[in-house]
C-alpha cells in the first residue's frame, strides 16, 4: 500500500461518519422545513357564515375536539357522523349517533346518504349546508400550494451519499484481491446508477419530494456493504432484489392512487396471504426451530415477509369505515389468522411485529363499542402468543440477560457480536476487516454489530436513526394525509418499520430477547429487502407535499397554469 493510499483510507474511515451524519441532517432538515399546504376538498357553512374546511376525504363531524369538524352544541354526539369522498369527488353521509339527516332525510341501511353542493346538513340542533369547492377555488388552493417552499437540494443530498459509496467502494477495493474485490465494487456501482436514474425520474416527472428514498438508498448502501463483507459472491443477487424492491416500490405507488381499485382488490389480497402462510405452515422448512422459509423452484422466499405487506394494504382497506362491525370482525379475524399461523410455524420475532400492527391499526380509528372489542381481542392474541411458545423460543428468553452466563452455547450469538461491536469504536476496523461476519446470521440478525464493528458506531447508530427519521416522516406526513386509508397504512408500515429494528438491534446487544427479526433495508436477505420497500410505498402514498409523491393524483396542471397567467 503506497502511502497516498494509506491516508485516502485514513481520511475515508472519519470522512464516514461525518458524511452519514450529514446526509441525515440535511434529509431531517429537509423535512421540518418543508412547508405543509393544506388541501381543501370541500366546507361546511353554518347559518352565521361561519365555514368549517373539510380537509379530509374522510370527516368525523361530532363535539369531540379530536373530531375533523367540532361543533359546540351540547346535543352534538361526541362522533356524531362521517361525511366521505369518493374518488371522483362525490360525497356520501354517513349517520353514528341517530340523529345526522340530508335535506331531512335519515338512513338505516348503513349505505349513507349522497350529498351534493348546496345540500342542507343538520347534526341534531345544528344545521349547516355543504358546499363543494368550484374548479376555480381548487385552482386557486392548488397554486397556493405549489409556491416554492424551503426545500433543502435533494441532488445535494443525493451527491453526498454518492461520495459515502465511492469511500466504502474504494476501502473494499484496498482490503479485498480478485472476484471478491469486482463484486464489491460492481454492487457499490450499480446502487449509485440505480439511486440515481431513480432521482432523475422522479425530476423528469415533476416530483422532488426525495427525502424518504434517499435514506432508504443510504440504508441499502449499509446492506451492499454488509453483503460485500459476509458473502461477496452474493453480491449480484442482493443488487437484483434491491431493483425488484425499488420497482415494486414504483408499482405499488402507482396503484395506491386509486383507493376504489384497492379497496376492490382487498379480498383477493386477504385469501393470498392467509394461502400463503397456509402453505407455509404444511410445505415450509424448518431452521433453527422455526418454518419460516418456502422454496419454490430452488427459490427460498420468507412468506411472512409478504404478507406484511398484505396485512397493512387489507388493514387499511377494511378500518378505514371502521363504523361498520363486520369490517372490523373481517380485521379481527385475518389477525387472528396470521398471528397465530406465526406462533405455530415458531416465528416468534414476526408474530410479534403482527400483533403489535394489528394495535395500532385497529385503535387509530376505533370507537367506543370497537375499543372495549379491540382491546379484549389483543389480550386474546397476546394469550395466543404466551401459549404457543415453543422450546426454542423459551430456550432464547431464558438466555436473556444472562448471555455472559453460557458464552459458549446460548450466549454464543451475542457475546461474539457484542465483542466485535466494541473493538470497532466511533469509525470502525474498516470495511471488510472484521470477523464478525464469520459468527451465523452475522449479516441478518447480528447486523447492527457487523456494522459497528467495521463502519464504527457512529454509521450504525446513522442507520438506527434513518429507520427512526422515515418514522417521523410517515407520522407527520399521515396527519396531513387525503383518505384515512393513507394514514392507518402510512403508521402502519411505519409501525412495522420501528419494531423490527427494536427487535434487531435491542435483540443483538440482549436488550430484548433475541429474535431473529432483520434489520429493515440493511440484513442480507431478499424478502426482507422487497417488503421494506413495499411498505415504503405506503408512506410515500401520504406524502400530500405538491409535487412530493408520485403515488399522489395532483389537481389538474392547466387549472394551476392558468390561475398562474391570470
């Protein structure tokens, strides 16, 4: 190694660090400044003038303050009724309480009631006439919110993590010889062309919201680095399902656009996943306690890693209406399926994730009879988790804090990988010189101390904190979202996201009982690494920043042009 080498790698090992820190500062920045317009759909008026702005295509009217409109009048139900949009603009009325009416006329038959510009509302003593928005005044709201806001460059950002590749590229280049030196660097290569190609994309239609992708790309490029340092001749493979991953990203994107289409598409998604992990449970192959795996023409797949995916677009789907019991029993029902099918085939870490989903997706919009319901209906799962712990599983929480106790046998995993997290320090061994990846499931379930080890703790605690910030952003994003089917998925692949990282990395340090849950974006794997991104497309459909999602219809651009002439 000649000596201008020598200081490169120097400088590459703090230039790390500082450039992960940096990018995430400036994708989090990007962020909070963004400037939120919100969009108005519709408003009700009251006989005093007075307008309450419908900004939702699904409005809780009651006297609750969490209500979408609140009305003051004592006789107002805490959620009185829901007014929703379809796709194509209409509006239906849907009565909770009894006591909700268009033009004086009541349902009964939970169909709700249409309800058109100038209609007459009345909420027990309260009447208020809808008024839907004319052409004009949705020009007009959509140029007000396609002024520039306070965006940070995404291309800079983007050039940033293009300069953190090539250091890790070159740092492989030096450490390695022969085949697996060119798959090190070829995998390095193809993630730049492809983050790139994305980037341009998405300009070259009018989009610049690219915070969310860029730290998915960031925590790939973890992934490309861990599957150089594990199993480089792997390598071809784990960049050909990262592109099936960004493409099924696009795919599902694009169809979340249209809600009726996914809502229509929800039962055949239902007996898709509850097939999959049927077939599962009868044909799957047992590793280490647990069948969780499927091959299928020499394939080896983790089916529950899709129907992650499926859980979120069904939950979604069916609790968007929550005040219709059957859908809820539907959702209770398909939870219970999943749930336990997991505990059965041994996949403790993933049942887990599931029920704790299936929480949150049931009480973001659960009333008063579904709450009692739900909650007993989470006990009941929990109970169902506890009993059918199997040996394994109670083998790894009896080794739970006590790893030290048995290095050797229970505590093997851990105190190898917990050892190799402290020799890295702050910047690491070097990429590709440590030897944790020799330990089984280094590159999987271990991963958060393969990367401490080589990359230091600095870039692994960047990559616990890009998981956290893409949190953030489903959070904020979902409260702004269009549809309340956004916001459940939105929070739960975000949900999802956060808890297999819990159990990751709190797992591999025996904070939490180890698991054997991956690493979002970062585990060698290519089921894991697909269903990331297909929950990403999930929070990116509640991204309503103008011109931020693709997965998001805008307003038409002549209407927005010509309010612009004028």
């Amino acid at each position: 190694m000649d000596a201008l080498t020598a200081y490169t790698l120097a400088a590459a090992k703090w230039a790390l660090p500082v450039l992960a820190v940096w990018l995430l500062l400036r994708c989090v920045r990007s962020m909070l400044r963004e400037k939120y317009e919100p969009e108005l759909w519709a408003f009700l008026e009251g006989r005093d003038g007075t307008r309450a702005e419908l900004r939702h295509w699904e409005c809780i009217i009651g006297r609750a303050k969490s209500c979408d409109v609140v009305l003051a009048s004592g006789d107002v139900k805490p959620t009185h009724a829901a007014l929703l949009r379809s796709d194509d603009g209409a509006w239906t009325l849907y009565d909770l309480s009894g006591g909700a009416t268009a033009n004086g006329a009541l349902h009964d038959d939970g169909a709700g009631l249409a309800v058109c510009d100038g209609d007459r509302l009345t909420f027990a003593d309260t009447d208020m006439t809808f008024r839907a928005l004319s052409e004009d005044e949705r020009a007009e709201t959509e140029l007000r919110r396609s002024m520039p806001g306070m965006n940070i460059s995404q291309g800079v950002t983007l050039l940033l993590l293009t300069i953190f590749q090539v250091l890790l590229a070159l740092e492989y280049a030096e450490n390695y010889t022969g085949d697996a030196q060119r798959n090190a660097v070829l995998g390095f290569a193809f993630i730049v062309l492809l983050q790139w190609s994305f980037f341009l994309l998405m300009r070259a239609i009018d989009r610049r919201g690219f915070e969310v992708e860029t730290l998915a790309f960031f925590l790939c490029t973890l992934g490309v680095a861990v599957t150089a340092s594990s199993a480089p001749d792997e390598m071809l493979k784990q960049v050909l399902l990262l592109l099936a991953g960004l493409l099924l990203f696009l795919l599902l994107g694009l169809w979340l656009r249209d809600l009726r289409r996914v809502k229509a598409l929800r039962w055949l998604v239902t007996l898709g996943a509850v097939g999959l992990l049927l077939l599962n449970a009868i044909a799957g192959d047992t590793t280490y306690g647990a069948t969780n795996w499927l091959s299928i023409g020499g394939v080896s797949l983790q089916p529950s890693e899709f129907v992650k995916i499926a859980y979120v677009y069904v939950g979604a789907a069916t609790l968007d209406r929550l005040f219709r019991r059957r859908n809820l029993f539907l959702f209770i029902a398909f939870s219970a399926v999943c749930v336990g099918a997991l505990a059965l085939m041994g996949d403790f870490g993933t049942a887990l994730i599931f029920f704790v989903t299936f929480l949150v997706i049931s009480f973001m919009r659960s009333g008063s009879f579904a709450t009692v319901f739900l909650a007993v209906a989470g006990a009941a799962l929990a109970g169902l988790l506890v009993l059918t712990v199997k040996p394994y599983i109670a083998t790894r929480f009896a080794a739970w804090g006590h790893i030290w106790e048995d290095p050797y046998n229970t505590g093997w995993q851990q105190t190898r990988a917990l050892s190799a997290a402290a020799s890295g320090g702050l910047t690491g061994v070097g990429a590709g010189s440590g030897w944790l990846h020799d330990i089984f499931a280094a590159d999987t379930d271990l991963v958060f101390c393969l990367l401490s080890e080589e990359l230091g703790l600095i870039v692994a605690l960047c990559a616990v904190a890009a998981i956290l910030g893409i949190t953030f952003f489903a959070v904020r994003a979902a409260a702004r979202g269009r549809s309340a089917y956004y916001v459940i998925a939105a929070c739960a692949a975000a949900v999802i996201l956060v808890a297999q990282l819990a159990l990751n990395v709190l797992g591999s340090t025996d904070v939490l009982p180890f698991t054997g849950v991956t690493f979002p974006f970062v585990s060698r794997g290519g089921s894991s690494l697909i269903s990331c991104w297909a929950l990403l497309a999930f929070i990116k459909a509640a991204d309503t920043r103008q011109n931020a999602s693709f997965s998001v219809r805008l307003f038409s651009r002549r209407h927005i042009d010509g309010e612009a002439d004028a």
